[in-house]
C-alpha cells in the first residue's frame, strides 16, 4: 500500500489564527507555490501521486461539500474554467483580484465559486504546503463540479503552473460572447486549437448553471404597454413569452438571473441539445448550433445518446483543460505580487491554560485518551502522556454553530512508524468562519481495517427549490469509532431539515448513555432535536417541518431510526429487506394515535394530518406537534457477512422505485457514490417530482480496501 508521508509540524504551526488581515487569502496561497518539488515542465496522470497523494481527493470533497449546500456551484466552477483557460490558458489567472485584471472585466464580474478554490487551496496547503497549483485545482474543481451534478467522471492530467499575467485587454479578444454566429465561434475555437467538433461538445456545459437577462433579452422585446415582438426568429416564441416573465421589462437585467436549461437546470445531461432542437436555447450561440448545417447533425445525435454525449465530453473536456498550460519560466510566481500582502500565520489550536487546559476546543485529557485509543487499536504499547503528545500532530475537533465536538484524530508519533496505516483523506464540510479559527475537519481513514464506504448523490430533482439535507459522519465516541449517516426532507421550507442535519447527530454523540444504551440515546437525541427547534421557531409565521432516517453504526450494530416517509431498506443475503417504516396517517396504529390525541385524519388528495400534513411523524411542524411526534421507530440489526448495503432515501427515490428495484441497481455497483448517483438519476428520469437525496452504505466485509469514506 502507498503510504502517505505525512510532514511532522509541531502543533503550534498546525491552524489559522484568528487574525483580521485585509488581504485576499485567495491571491497569497496562489502565489507561494511550484517550488523544485514540482518543476516539471510536462503534464502527467497522478503528478502529485509522491507529493501529495490525496490532492484530488480533497479538491473533489470539498466541490462535494459545498455543492450540497449550493447546487448552483457545480455551474460557476465549470464557467470559471472557460472563462480562465480561454485568455491566457489554464493558469489560474482569473483569480487575480485588481484593476486591470481578467477578473476586472464586465464579462467576468458575474463569475463565482472562488470560495471554494479558496477552501480547497487551504486545505491543500495545511498537508502539502507549496506543492499543488491554483491552476490544477481550478481545473480539476470544474471536473468534479461535472461529475457531481450527475455528469462524467473524467480523467484529468495535472501538472499546470499559475500565470503570472492577467490583463483586462486580453478578455475580450479570447472568450465566446452569447451573440456570436458560428463562423465567430469557430475562429475563436481553431485559434485555440480546437475543433468544430469540440465548439458543439464544449457547448453542451450550458446544461447546467444560470444566466443574467442582459446576455439574451436582445432577442425579444416587449414595450411599456407590454406588447411582445420576437426579435430573433430562431427563439420559440412560447418560450421567449416565458422569458420576458423572469426578465420583466424595466427590471434590472443585469441582476436578475435566469436558468440556462430550463428543464433539468442542476442536472449535467443531455437536455441541453433537446432543447436546442425545440428552439429553446437560451443564448444566439446556442440556437446557432441547430440551425447551422455544419453542427446540426451533432447536436441531433447528442440530443438522442446521453452516453454517447459524456463520451465526446470527457475528451473535448481534457482538451479544454490543457489550453496553454504554462511550463518552466512562464509559470514562475512573480512574488511582487503579494510583496505588501500581509502573510498568513499559522499558530496553535487555541490552547489554554491552567485548569481549562485545552486545543481547539477539546480538553487535553480527551486529547491524550484519544492518542491512547488510537495508538492501542494498531499495537503501539507506549503510553501517551501529555509530554508525548505535545511532539504529535493531532487535528482535533471543529466548531460547529457554537458547539465543539470531536469529530476525527489521528496522533503522529514523532519518530515512529506505527501509525503508517492511518492516512488522512476524504476531506468534509470544511467550515470556514472569520471569526474563529480555521481548523480542518478530518474522517480518519484506514486501508487495513476497512468496515465500510458510503457515498450519497443529492438533486432538487424538478423542482426549484431544495428542501432535502443529508448527513455523513465518523466519529469517536469512548474509545468506539461510529459511523452516522442520516436523510433529512423538509416541508414548508428548508429550516427545519437544515437544523436537524447540524444538532441530531452531535445530541446524539453527547448523550451519556451513546454507548452503553444506544436506542434510548436516539430516541432522546430525537425529542431534544425537536424541543429545540420548536423554540428557535418562536418568531416564525410559517411552519416546517422535516422526517428523518437514521443509521447508526456501533462496532457490529447497525441501528435504523426514523419519523416520516423516508425510508431505509438494506440488502441481506441478496434480499430487499425494509428497515424502517413509512409514518403515514392512515396507518390504522398511527391513526388511533393521533385520534387519542384529540386530532382527525382526513383525505384531502392522500391522507393527512389534519386534513394538511401526509406523514404522521415529524420534527418540527409547532401548529400539529400534539399530533405529529418526533418519537422515532428503531430496528437493530447485526452487521455480519449477510448484511450487504444500506440505502437511506428521500421519499423522491422512494415515489417511484420499489426497495426491490434499488437494490438491484446498487448491487452490481461496488462504489456507493456511483450507487447512490445510479439511484437518483433512476428516479429523475422516472418522473419524480420531489427534491431526490441518497446515502449507500457499503459492507466490506473481507473484501480488500474502498474507494472512499472508509472508516476503521
């Protein structure tokens, strides 16, 4: 097994300290890199595979991270790669703040997801400080940005140097604008040395992601008297009526934003091209694409083979990512840059004194009790003391909304090489507060002893908003590493699910009986979850509420909780097998119950709750709460040799694919990820009309290793 060569720091050179320094963070990691270590000159496969092992995989987590929490980012990070590799090629130059830079154009002001190449350049330079470039991670983030939103998965080569040019007069001259004709188009395309064949691939990335009214509200018109003339005749009338609705007249369209596909528009498919056939492009360069002889023929196949689309996409997408990638002297950092920039330091966890002794949070005691856990669990025989542990790298801990809690270690002894097993990899929710410490949040990982891998897909689906969360988390919990993983669809509104996913699990991990009676400990963590958001509710006019299922794992225990319609169903033995129940009002128990409590059940299109609510428990819900409970069922099971997967879902994979019909589209499927990805698109393209969250958990069993989110 390839180690991880882990860099020994002592512990007060481990975190950010909470300093107000008004600089771009972005602009002064970007500029301290490629020192010898990688002066190569040529791209290659796995470039940082000595260097730095895991650099895509913490790229790749925290585009996942920050996708779920904003499903608009997968298309800002594709259009930030356009954007920069189509100037001065793929050198991260966009990123460069400043009057007179590429970002400084108009063209350019309304691009985002800079904030996470932020994170992830921070992560990276924690555990490989100076080794990987913002180019690479600018590519390689609108890569995972595809494959997220339900796209390819596409191999990249890695290698690029950052630029030390960024010119507002070289913006213009180099990118597409969306009221391009063809031959416009096709000069800008060969003059970068790309084919006819790419322009109509590459332009398929407008599948996913949105668009001002100003980039398109020159093809129609509508007067003060609200008369509509379709200017551009290549645009469906019916649609461009549409448009003028999201794009009013006398609005800011500048402001203003509009979905570019409007069927699928956080999905990475093919609609793209069916859309263009019925005249529903949203750009002129779009529509110019079906109407052009030399094109349409490319667009009708793309429109009719998803799959033979995402095979032409992951070629023309390499040959987008290596647009003059700068090699020896034109990617050197040009240090002047940053000369007058404040420089970032990196000091110790917050460490107190005295009797509140403490790093990041975390009581030295628990630090010391945490090595000592860890350090047995692998044969290290020596006694961690204090001492010792202050010559450890030790990642402790995060704040979350003002609540600290373990959630990862791994302790380094200085010296030794007992604790090689252990890589740290798999990076996740990464907060970034200013007015705390920046401290990394960590999933302890083992090769050896892998138990299980998870992985989760999560889409709106077809609608145009999110209420579905989802959680996945290892933990220690006295001397015991836990897996806790949880689906959370919310009705009216997204706050009550969204308040469930950051307090049910870290209730549960504090509660004094986790361990010792784990049932009661989830059904009280369940009603404190609850309670308190009834009470953050006091001020709110309208009610939400929120299911959830659960799963708990504890050494060989598997243990299922949930209230509502999402479900949990695990494949033992080759058999579908449900694991929870759905909590619907016409369940003759349910019914009984709510009735005993002074409510009615009526049918009002499904059964409800008071003639309003369709599920019979739920968090949250202030108005129905002496009817609607929190309390959740729980099924344990053992996890041995017959337990195969769990699938943990949304009632939008559960409306319209059976328990039978998923398990035997994950079981052919080794990685969860992939599963979970398989389910939803199955269930989108199957009609389901509600927001689609997926969580697999994979059972290892003997088998050798996993691909990611493995835990020991």
């Amino acid at each position: 097994m390839e180690k991880l060569k882990l860099q020994i720091y002592s512990i007060q050179t481990l975190c950010l300290r909470k300093k107000k320094y008004k600089f771009s963070l972005l602009i002064f990691l970007c500029s301290i890199i490629f020192f010898s270590k990688t002066s190569c000159s040529t791209l290659s496969f796995n470039f940082y595979g000595l260097s730095c092992p895991s650099a895509e995989l913490m790229v790749k987590n925290t585009v996942r991270s920050a996708s779920s929490m904003d499903p608009t980012i997968p298309g800002k990070l594709l259009r930030l790669l356009f954007h920069d590799c189509f100037v001065e090629g793929c050198d991260a130059s966009i990123l460069l703040e400043g009057n007179g830079t590429e970002r400084s154009d108009p063209a350019n002001k309304s691009l985002g997801g800079f904030s996470v190449i932020e994170n992830a350049k921070r992560v990276l330079e924690i555990f490989c400080p100076f080794t990987v470039s913002c180019a690479d991670i600018v590519a390689l983030a609108a890569r995972d940005a595809v494959e997220f939103a339900g796209g390819p998965n596409v191999q990249i080569p890695t290698g690029r140097k950052d630029g030390r040019i960024s010119l507002i007069t070289n913006v213009r001259p180099n990118i597409v604008d969306t009221s391009f004709t063809m031959d416009q188009m096709i000069n800008i395309f060969t003059i970068k040395g790309l084919s006819l064949d790419d322009l109509v691939i590459l332009s398929g990335a407008h599948t996913i992601g949105s668009a001002h009214c100003n980039a398109f509200s020159d093809r129609f018109r509508v007067d003060t008297n609200g008369n509509f003339t379709l200017i551009d005749p290549s645009l469906d009338k019916a649609y461009a009526i549409e448009l003028t609705k999201q794009c009013p007249a006398g609005a800011a369209t500048s402001t203003i934003t509009v979905k570019n596909d409007p069927q699928t528009p956080q999905l990475f498919d093919n609609q793209y091209f069916k859309d263009l056939i019925q005249h529903k492009g949203l750009f002129q360069s779009d529509s110019v694409l079906f109407n052009d002889v030399r094109t349409k023929k490319r667009v009708v196949e793309f429109a009719n083979d998803q799959d033979g689309f995402f095979r032409s996409w992951s070629q023309s997408f390499v040959r987008l990512s290596v647009l003059g990638v700068k090699s020896g002297e034109d990617g050197e950092t040009d240090f002047s840059r940053v000369g007058s920039q404040s420089f970032v330091r990196l000091s110790m966890l917050g460490v107190k004194s005295g009797e509140d002794e403490e790093v990041g949070g975390i009581p030295w005691i628990m630090v010391i009790k945490r090595c000592n856990f860890f350090a047995k669990d692998i044969g290290f025989s020596e006694p961690i003391t204090r001492t010792l542990a202050m010559s450890l790298i030790c990642v402790v801990g995060a704040r979350w909304e003002n609540s600290s809690y373990v959630l990862g270690m791994c302790c380094w002894w200085e010296g030794t090489g007992h604790f090689e097993n252990y890589i740290l990899t798999d990076l996740f929710h990464i907060p970034s507060y200013p007015e705390i410490p920046y401290i990394v949040v960590l999933r302890l990982l083992s090769f050896q002893n892998g138990k299980f891998s998870y992985g989760y897909s999560s889409s709106p689906g077809k609608r145009s908003s999110m209420e579905d969360f989802y959680e996945t988390r290892i933990d220690g919990v006295d001397g015991e590493v836990v897996g806790l993983f949880g689906v959370f669809d919310g009705h009216g509104g997204a706050r009550a699910a969204e308040y469930v996913k950051h307090n049910l699990f870290s209730n549960l991990i504090r509660h004094p009986k986790f361990i010792s009676d784990t049932k009661s400990a989830i059904a009280d963590a369940y009603n404190h979850t609850d309670s308190e958001f009834l009470k953050s509710e006091n001020n709110q006019h309208k009610d939400a509420g929120s299911t959830a299922s659960t799963a708990i794992l504890v050494g060989d225990r598997l243990l299922v909780a949930n209230v509502g319609d999402s479900r949990a169903v695990i494949c033992r033995g080759g058999t579908a097998i449900a694991v929870s129940r759905d909590h619907k009002p016409d369940q003759t128990d349910e019914r009984q119950r709510i009735e005993d409590a002074g409510g009615f059940v009526m049918w009002a299109g499904t059964w409800r709750v008071g003639g309003v609510l369709a599920v019979s428990r739920a968090f949250g819900d202030r108005l129905l709460k002496q009817y609607v409970v929190a309390d959740p069922e729980i099924q344990e099971e053992k996890v041995d040799g017959s337990l195969e997967f769990l699938i943990l879902a949304s009632d939008g994979l559960w409306d319209v694919v059976t328990n039978e019909e998923a398990v035997s589209m994950v079981k052919p499927i080794q990685d969860p990820e992939d599963a979970a990805k398989r389910l939803m698109q199955e269930a989108y393209q199957r009609g389901s009309a509600d927001n689609i969250t997926i969580v697999v958990v994979r059972f290892l069993g003997n088998q050798e290793g996993s691909s990611r989110g493995t835990s020991a």
